[in-house]
C-alpha cells in the first residue's frame, strides 16, 4: 500500500493570532511553542467547528483544533 504524500506550510496560529504569546502574563503559546505559525496540511482549511477563531462560543480553546484554528495540523510527537 502507497502513503500519500502530504503537504505542509507554515499558518498563522489563531490562539495567539501569530504573536508566539498568550494571555495577560504573555506566557509562550501552548499552540504553536511561541512561533506564531503552526503547520497545517495544504490545501489548507479552517476548523470547521470554531470557523478559524480557535475558541468555541464560551470563549475557551476549541477541542477540535486545540486552538490553532485550522484543520489537520501537524504536530509532531502527537499520536491523533
């Protein structure tokens, strides 16, 4: 069986919407370790769930994005 060969490029993360930072304490953001972009599979496709914000309705992080606001997001060392 092939694998499919996937695309990544670097998205600016809608947690910290591309600072790094976070939160009053600009404490480095959980997201994106402080780089401001994530990387998300292309062509690239906002969460469909939290439509890009990376925050639900409550204003807490959304679960299904983890707050990056985009869809398949690669996180490595992550088993998702």
């Amino acid at each position: 069986m092939v694998t499919p060969f996937i695309q990544f490029a670097p998205e600016t993360c809608a947690w910290c919407e591309g600072s790094g930072k976070f939160g009053q304490y600009h404490t480095v953001c959980h997201m994106c370790k402080g780089e401001g972009s994530v990387l998300v599979a292309q062509p690239a496709r906002r969460c469909p769930w939290c439509r890009g914000s990376g925050q639900n309705e409550e204003g807490d992080r959304c679960k299904n994005c983890d707050g990056a606001g985009w869809a398949h997001v690669y996180r490595p060392g992550l088993s998702r």
